[in-house]
C-alpha cells in the first residue's frame, strides 16, 4: 500500500511547515508529535513524553486504544457516513446508552464537539419563550458565537461583539448572587460543575443543590456543561452526581470519543422535546463512526473499571504532590484526574515549559496554576514519574 504519509523533516522544519500552512489561531506548536501509545506520545525527533493531558482531557483511553481502534476501524469498513435523514445502529445505541447513565428520561442531540453541543444547548432555551441567560465569571464554554456569548473571558469576547445578547454573569460558587440573578424572565442558568479552563475551580458544596432550587422555583432551565469533567473525569460518570441533581440540559463531548470528534446535547425531562423538525441540524453529528467510538469509550470505562481508577490514581497523584511540600505549591485542588497544581506565584507558563522540555506535558489555564488531566489508564507509577520530577522543575523555576 502506498503511504499517503510519512514523517519527513525534523522539528524544526515541520513547524516551519505549519506556520506556512496553517492559520495562527494557535500560535506555534510546542511539538510536532507523531506518535502515542497509551499514555505517551513521541515528537517528529524521537522524544518520547508522558501526556498528562490527554489532549486537553479528550484521550480518556490514552492513545491507540485496541479497542476502540478495533471498533473504528470495523465500523468504517461497513458504514462510514449518512446524513441524518438517516439513522444508523451505532448512533441510536450510543443515545441509549449515554440516556441510560441518567436518572430521568431523556433525548439526545450529537454534534462534532463540544462548542456545538453547546451551540445546541443554547437554542433549546430560546425554545422556551424566553432569552435571559445567567452565566458565570471565569466560565468557559466554546469559541462560537452562542457559546461565546456564555463564555466569560473578555479577551475571547471582545473582538466578537456583539454577541448574541441578554446573557448576565455572576460570581462562580455564590450562590446569593445566582439567586439575586434569577427571575420568571430567565430560561436558563449555565454551570460548569467544575471550571476547567479557569484553572480548575470546585464550587461550594450544596452551589448545584441550590442552582437547581432556584432555577426549578422560577421555570427556568439549568445546563449543566460537562463538555471538560463528563464521561468519568472526576471519578463519576458526570461531575453533578456528586451533588445528587437532575439538570435539563447536559452537554458533553471530549472524552466521549477518545480521540474522535463527537459531542452531544442531552435533554432531561421536558427539556428533551423543545427542539423540533427544523429547529436544528448537523451534518455530520452522530455519525456511524463517531457514535461506534462513543460506545466503545463508555464499553472500555465499565469494562475496566475505569471509574474506580481515576479515583484512585486520582487521589494518589494529589496527595503526593501534596506530600512534596514544596515553596512554590500552595495545593492541589480539583477532582478525579482532573486537577490544579495551585502556585504560590505565577510562573506556571515556566514551569509546563520545563516540563515539556524533561517529557511531561501538562498544561498552564491561568499563571498560577497546572492542569492535569491525563488519561483514565494513567497508572501510579506513571503518576510517581511526574512527582519525582515536579521539585526539580519548581527548583529550576526558582533559580531562574
């Protein structure tokens, strides 16, 4: 068979190759990475690097899972694509099941990713009749124009405006300032049960109790976006489990595909039936491929007992780094395998630098913090690795 691709040039040429190619939304990459093998990955040099990552917590498996490469690759050589005035097996069975992890009934909407689960969120509750929407500041959302609108940072937003309207934010975690918010006008509070891309913040215990209570006590709609912590990140199947609620509208994507792009807009209750014919569409959303790699993630989580493992692996990474008691470590905070380093001062862009540089790839939300949201199959020694590295690197930081 002829290679369509092989992997010509090193590094520094490749980079040089995309930034001729590509647009510079991203800036220049840190690597041009060619390979990943569970929970490593290997650049166009030969360096080989432990993703603490998993691809902003999208490699849930890790890379080149066999079984999901198994169930890919057989559903493409049977059925690759409909549109969807078509259904297919995979797409109906992955809606069960995802519907399946819910205490309540429900319908699902799939889309590629997690912005246009989102999107799709967003039109549900203009479905209501009403337009106020209540966010919240650090949130982060998407990068479209909808999911921008409830997205909070002023440097994602302000080139965009004006962004479609009668959104409100208020302070993450308070409560007080949610209830104040809130009136018969809103059709939906949005919530990340965990703010990933602001660095990893938990709320309050009881803040989702309470942001049920009130949005249940003025008809709106709460939104849980589990786009960054569903799917098993935090150690349950979705963050709000811990605090026991049933939402109306849930969104994931990432980790639902391991690596594929897939994303989905669930509807609880009578949130399910607000979007009708017409009302929205996709067409490539819940294709064969992307539904049969959907299943084969949930399949691998219950299979392995994954759940438990993140739990684990989890705490043990926390507690260790804990345990280093460094200078420069003020905690650890977050859930499951996702979590913060907290810095006593904001160097964290130096610290994932040199991280990179001794094989680690980690990431830098905000200057005083690292996320780590690396595979479910992470093991503690590999966990182990990354500690008995991170005084060095804090050290070096220090010096500098």
């Amino acid at each position: 068979m002829t290679e369509l691709l092989t992997v010509d040039g090193t590094q520094s040429a490749l980079s040089q190759r995309y930034s001729s190619a590509l647009m510079n939304t991203f800036g220049a990459p840190k690597r041009v990475l060619v390979r990943g093998e569970g929970a490593y990955l290997w650049d166009a040099d030969g360096n080989k690097y432990l993703d603490l990552l998993g691809g902003l917590a999208v490699n849930c498996l890790g890379h080149a899972h066999p079984f999901v490469v198994s169930a890919v690759t057989s559903q493409l050589a049977t059925l690759g694509h409909v549109s969807n005035f078509f259904a297919s097996a995979p797409q109906i069975a992955l809606a069960e099941k995802l519907l399946g992890l819910f205490d309540a009934p429900g319908k699902v909407f799939f889309t590629n990713s997690g912005t246009e689960a989102n999107e799709a969120a967003f039109k549900i509750t203009r479905r209501t009749g009403r337009t106020k929407i209540v966010s919240t500041v650090g949130a982060f959302h998407g990068r479209s124009m909808g999911a921008l609108a409830v997205t909070w940072k002023p440097a994602y937003r302000e080139l965009f405006a004006p962004l479609p309207g009668d959104v409100e934010f208020v302070p993450y975690g308070d409560a007080e300032a949610l209830a104040a918010a809130v009136d018969d006008e809103t059709a939906a509070v949005v919530l990340e049960p965990i703010q990933g891309e602001n660095g990893v913040v938990v709320p309050p215990a009881g803040y989702l109790q309470a942001a049920r209570r009130i949005t249940s006590e003025h008809g709106a709609l709460l939104w849980i976006d589990e786009i960054q912590t569903g799917i098993g990140r935090t150690g349950t199947w979705f963050a709000f489990e811990a605090e026991g609620i049933t939402p109306d509208l849930v969104t994931v994507a990432k980790g639902l595909g391991a690596g594929i792009p897939i994303g989905a807009c669930i509807g609880l209750g009578a949130a399910a039936d607000l979007l009708q014919p017409g009302n929205h569409g996709t067409t490539f959303g819940g294709n064969p491929v992307a539904a049969i790699a959907g299943l084969a993630v949930l399949t691998v989580i219950e299979r392995d007992g994954l759940l438990a493992q993140v739990n684990a692996v989890g705490n043990h990474l926390a507690s260790s780094i804990i345990a280093l008691d460094h200078r420069l470590i003020a905690g650890v905070r977050g859930r499951g395998l996702l979590l913060a380093i907290e810095l006593t001062q904001p160097v964290s862009d130096q610290v994932a630098q040199l991280a990179l540089e001794a094989g680690f790839v980690i990431n830098n939300p905000i200057p005083n913090a690292l996320r780590l949201a690396p595979p479910y199959i992470l093991s503690k020694a590999d966990a182990d690795s990354f500690v008995a590295a991170l005084p060095g690197l804090l050290d070096q930081v220090e010096a500098g």
